[in-house]
C-alpha cells in the first residue's frame, strides 16, 4: 500500500474524539431533519396504531391476539426482507408474492403427490426460488428489461404457474408435522427465554468487542452508554415479548395448554442476523448498496453490477420461497390463493414503511420487519375492529402510498439540505 | 526510455460521431504529463479509453513497452492505473471510507476489516490535509464539492499505483487546497509515478508539467516538453489545433 506522507501545511484531520450519547442523539436529530428518517416513521406508527387499536378493542392487546400478530405477519415479513435486497439495487420484483405462491405449491407436490420427506421437499422449494431469481435477474440485469416489466409478466406468468401445479384450483393439504410445525407451534417456554438470553449476550458481545477494538486502534467507538442503552432496549423489549408469549393463551388451559414462542420468531431473527451480516459486513453487501447509490461509481470501480443485481433477485425469490413454506405451513394447504392478492402490495409495503427506499441503495433488513410488524397490526386491528376486506385494503393502500410518499419527500428535503 | 503508459492510433466513436482520431499518447514514469484542450476536445474520453471504462474503436494501448488489453476498470487498477474522473464517480449512500475501497475492500476472512480500512484512509486523508471533514465515516452525500474532490483524489493515491491520472481534480477546489493537490502531483511524480493531469488552467500546466499534450478536436495535436513552449503556443495549439511549425498539419 502507498501511503502519502503528509503535505506541508497544516495536517488536521477528522476530528477523532469519542461521540458522548449526547452527541450521537444530536446527530441522529440531525439526519432526521436533513430527511433521512430510517425506520422512525415505522416506529411511530407501531406506536399509534397499537394504541388506537388496544383502546378500541381490548382484544388487541390479549396474549392470544400477540402471538397471532407474528403467525399473521411472519410470511409478508420475510418476503420483504428479500425485496429490501432487490430494492436496494434500485430495482422491484412485482413478482415476489406470486414466486412464493410457486415455491409453496411445489412444496405441496413433493411433499403429497411425490411423498418425499419435508427436507428434500423445503430445499426443493428453496431451490425453485433461486432457479425464478436466477431468470428474473438475467432479464433485468443481462438482457436489460426494466425490472418492472419482467417482474409485473411474471407476476400473471407465476400465477398460471400456481394453477398448473395445483392442478386448477384444487386445494392441497399438508399433513406433515415439521412443515405445519414451522407457522403454527411454539418453543417450550424455557427455550424462549433461553433463547432470549442468548440473544442479549451475543449481541451485547459482539457490540463490546468491537468497541474495544476500535478503542484499542485509537478509532472512534461507539461510547458505553450507547451500547448499554440498546442492550437495555433489546433486554426490555425482547423480555416482554417473550414473558407475554410465554403466557398461558389457550380458551381452555386445562384441556390443551398454549404458551411459548411462535416457531416463526426464531426463524425471522435468524434470517435477520443472516441477511445484517452479509449486507454490513461482507463486501458483497457493500457492493449492493454500491450499486443502488451510483451504479456507474460501481462499474469504474470494478464492481460487477449485473451479477450484484441477478444476486439480489436470487436472494428476494429464495426468500420469497421462505414466505411461502410459512404460508402453506401456516394454512396448512396449499390453493392457487397462496402468495396471491395483497402479499405482494403487503410486503412491498413492508419494506418501504419500514424505511426501505424505492429510488435504491437506502434500507435494512429490520426495517422489513419493522414495516411487517407494522403491515400484521393494520391487518390484525382491522379484523377486531370488525372492518371488512374492503376497508382493509384501502388502509393498507394508503399506509403504502404514504409510506412511498415520507420516502419521495425525505428524499426531496435530503437534496435541498445538501444530503444528496 | 520507454514510456509507462503509452497509446497509439486510438479511435473511438460514439455512434455516428467519431470523437477521437488516430490518438498518440505517451506519459513517462517520473514525470508529469498535462493533457490539454478545449471542452469537449476529448480528453475524458480518452481517459476513459484507458481507464477501460470505454471500448475502444482501433489503436493499441502499451504498458511499460508491452502492448496490453483493458476490457474493464479492474485490468486497469491491476495494471497499477488510478484514474480520478471528471464526474468522481462516487456512492453518494456510502460515508467516506466506503467509498475509498469500493471494489477493492480489505477483508479477514469473509468479513470486511473495517478498522483498517478506517485507519489506512484517515492515513491518507491526512496525507492531503483534509481540515473540514467532521468524521470520515460521514456520508459522501453531505461533503462540499471540494471535498467530494479530495476523497475522490484520496481513492486514487490510497493504492500503490504506477500511474495517476487526474481529470480536473482541481476545478472544484479553492486556493489553498489546488496548491495541495499541485504539490501532491509533483511529489506522485517525483517518487517515480507516471503522472498525467487534466486542467484548463495554464499556470497550474505550467507550474507543475514536464511534458504538454495537446488535443484538438479528437486529435492529438501536439506532445511537447513544457520548457521548449511559451503559454502563448500551448493556448494556440489548444485553440486552433496548430502553432508555427508545431501542431496538426493539413
Ligand atoms: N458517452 C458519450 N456519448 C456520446 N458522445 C459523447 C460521450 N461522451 C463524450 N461524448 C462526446 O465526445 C466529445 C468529447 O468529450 P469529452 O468529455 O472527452 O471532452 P473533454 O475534452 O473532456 O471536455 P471538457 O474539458 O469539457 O471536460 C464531446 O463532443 C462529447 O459530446
Ligand atoms: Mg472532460
């Protein structure tokens, strides 16, 4: 390496004092009115909605209704942790909630018609997204069709698709018990709060260390009393969840005890530590924020943008393959429904509520499941509010459509004030 | 002595329209070499050209005397090319450091090591005399167009390169910081680089050249020794392409 010895003059650069907590919030304010607002309005609108809702119908806040919020959500969930990749490139996949329908009939098949054991039939599934992201990112990012269009002609494409493997509408049921497992049984309770506690030292853990590393190298570090802050948020936050899952939730305890975390929740978090690692700490997660931020600045520095994008696509279908086993794990059948009306709208909703931008290159995984969370409470209150499908839709319209515009316009105010 | 970069009988089109003609170009190691001309005489395109980030139409690229094919920025890079462009080409959505590696990241393992990535850029940075950065894990989005000009300059000089070319690194910058670069030309020139410098400002080809090319409409009008040309001849090569007995001859 060539390092530049300094010039004459004077050499001062950044300044290198620790951030007190004081100074990280003032600077979090500031990328906030500059119009950067991440998954803040996410979590205002969890906060809200909850509220309304558990005012409006005390139903809403029952342990029973708690954990139907994460069964309900986990699908839409993580089929937007998948389009958080596809639209950090500063593409869309119309297609995902279709693709998922796909991989859940093929499920279905192997598992019924072909009786092959759940393993072979999950990886099949799997498989089936990665062989639909695979084209879809060939035609994008090879050929050149806006992803738009390819993605809106598979969109109908893969609901044919769905017809064809379910024989035309016939329903199949799915009597497997690890795959109905997946979406609707529970951890015993102490392997929740095992789990839990797990959780909160790998996490506190992992964020100690790389402070004093960091502080050992002489570079700045986050301080103590922010780490210690987010480990007490995970703690309170994880710690109620947990203790309200692990509730006795059954209409009748002594006949069938219901308690424990919902299957779907240690599935979730560990695709999101997954999906965390590899976009912020492998250099392929560097290059698909690259490529969604200047796609050009990506190519002269060697980037091979067309294969970033195919992997994009690969990982939204794989994912959007997860989605599917869950819903047909969760209907416990599969119907040419499955992955069909509003899942797509839902989890694009998802991901962009959550903060996820359409124009590329800004958005996390979390934010996928904060804009779920968000998506499954609208949905679930709904229901308790006893609103039909009807007004269902036009909410979750119209939550999409503001959570696009918030995003429109963090972007405008992010120009005007130079961020951009 | 051979040059470490040279290009000969470059032709490149854009469609229809041919924007360089039959170019020569040479730069040699130890020296600086200013590419001079009108807006829109060619110059960017042909360092593109040689950047691989254009195909290029005929003609032949030599590197240390050995004839080479660029088909991409890596080959470039691997060859020990950095090039500064015009336009930067940074990741508005990456902070500074990001930015400096991109497509060259440092790793242990599959995990990038970032705090030596932030360490070796803060080294550099320092190195150019970056005052008014608040942190350099801030976002490239909200640096000044100075700035964003010295991080694109920093990515350059960051790897052990043989050759620097700079596209205008300094039309962005204010007095004190273009003395920097200028000097920073010099001293990549001296330590044995192959320096070639983009500019439309005659003092600052003169004060830091040893050798002037001058392009003319797509085609190389001139390569000259910088202490054989008064600034009077270098401006008329640039504007009309010919100078006494020097330049294009019809
Ligand atoms: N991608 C492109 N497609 C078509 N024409 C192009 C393209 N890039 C450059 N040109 C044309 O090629 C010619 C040379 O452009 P170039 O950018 O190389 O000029 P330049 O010498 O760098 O000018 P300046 O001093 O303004 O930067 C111009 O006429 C321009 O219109
Ligand atoms: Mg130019």
């Amino acid at each position: 390496m060539n390092k530049v010895k300094e010039l004459p003059g004077d050499a001062i650069a950044a300044a290198k004092t620790s951030p007190s907590i004081g100074l990280s919030v003032r600077a979090y304010a500031e990328r906030v009115r500059g119009g950067d607002m991440g998954a803040l309005p996410a979590v205002l609108g969890l906060i809200v909605l909850c509220t309304v809702f558990a005012v409006a119908r005390p139903a809403f806040l029952t342990a029973i209704n708690f954990a139907n919020l994460f069964t309900q959500g986990a699908a839409i969930t993580v089929i937007a942790m998948g389009l958080v990749f596809v639209l950090l490139v500063g593409e869309i996949d119309l297609s995902a909630g279709f693709a998922s329908g796909v991989c859940a009939a093929v499920l279905a098949v192997t598992l019924t018609s072909l009786g092959l054991p759940w393993y072979v039939c999950v990886l099949a599934a799997i498989v089936t997204g990665v062989v639909i992201g695979v084209t879809l990112g060939g035609l994008v990012a090879k050929v050149g069709i806006p992803s738009f269009v390819v993605t809106l002609a598979a969109f109908l494409a893969f609901q044919g698709l769905v017809l064809v493997l379910v024989r035309e509408g016939t329903n199949i049921s799915i009597r497997d018990d690890v795959i109905v497992a997946i979406a609707t049984r529970n951890l015993p309770p102490w392997l929740g709060w095992a789990l839990f506690a797990v959780c909160v030292a790998v996490y506190a853990g992992i964020q100690l260390l790389r402070a004093r590393k960091r502080t050992t190298r002489g570079l700045v570090a986050d301080p103590m009393s922010l780490i210690a802050a987010r480990v007490g948020a995970l703690v309170v936050i994880g710690g109620l969840a947990v203790y309200v899952l692990n509730l006795e939730r059954s209409r009748n305890p002594l006949l069938t005890s219901l308690t424990g975390v919902p299957i779907v929740v240690p599935i979730i978090l560990a695709l999101l530590v997954l999906w965390t690692f590899v976009l912020h700490r492998t250099a392929f997660g560097r290059h698909i924020y690259a490529v969604g931020g200047n796609p050009e600045a990506a190519r002269r520095a060697g980037i091979p943008v067309d294969r970033i994008k195919v992997a994009a696509f690969v990982i939204c279908s794989s994912m959007a393959a997860v989605g599917g086993i869950i819903a047909a794990s969760r209907a416990s059948s599969v119907d040419p429904n499955t992955g069909g009306s509003s899942v797509l709208l839902y989890a694009v909703g998802a991901a962009v509520i959550g903060g996820t931008s359409l124009f590329g290159g800004k958005g996390r995984v979390l934010d996928a499941i904060l804009g779920g969370a968000v998506v499954a409470v609208i949905e679930n209150g709904m229901g308790l509010m006893g609103y039909g499908a009807s007004v269902k839709y036009l909410v979750t319209g119209s939550v999409l459509l503001l959570a696009a515009g918030v995003d429109a316009i963090a972007r405008k105010r992010a120009s005007a004030a130079g961020l951009r | 002595m051979t040059p470490l970069l040279e290009v000969r009988g470059i032709d490149k089109s854009f469609g229809p329209v041919q924007v360089l003609h039959d170019v020569a170009f040479s730069a040699n190691a130890g020296e600086v070499t200013a590419l001079v001309g009108d807006n829109g005489a060619g110059k960017s395109t042909l360092v593109k050209c040689i950047g691989g980030i254009y195909p290029i139409d005929s003609g032949e690229i030599l590197f240390d005397g050995k004839p080479v094919h660029v088909h991409g920025p890596r080959d470039a890079a691997a060859l020990g090319i950095e090039i500064v462009y015009q336009d930067l080409a940074l990741c508005d959505n990456l902070d500074i450091v990001q930015n400096m590696f991109l497509g060259r990241e440092r790793r242990r393992g599959i995990m990038l090591d970032e705090a030596a990535m932030e360490e070796q850029a803060q080294e550099t940075l320092t190195g150019l005399s970056v005052r008014t950065v608040k942190s350099i894990r801030q976002q490239v989005s909200s640096l000044s167009g100075g700035q964003r000009q010295t991080v694109a300059i920093a990515k350059a000089v960051l790897w052990n390169s043989k050759v620097v070319i700079l596209d205008e690194p300094t039309a962005a910058l204010g007095v004190a910081q273009t003395a920097q670069v200028l000097e920073l030309v010099r001293r990549l020139a001296d330590k044995g680089l192959a320096v070639v410098l983009i500019s439309h400002n005659m003092n600052d080809v003169f004060a830091v050249s040893d050798r002037i090319a001058a392009l003319y409409l797509g085609r190389m009008a001139a390569q000259v020794r910088t202490a054989d040309v008064t600034h009077a001849q270098v401006v008329e090569l640039i504007t009309s392409g010919r100078s006494g007995d020097l330049g294009i001859t019809q």
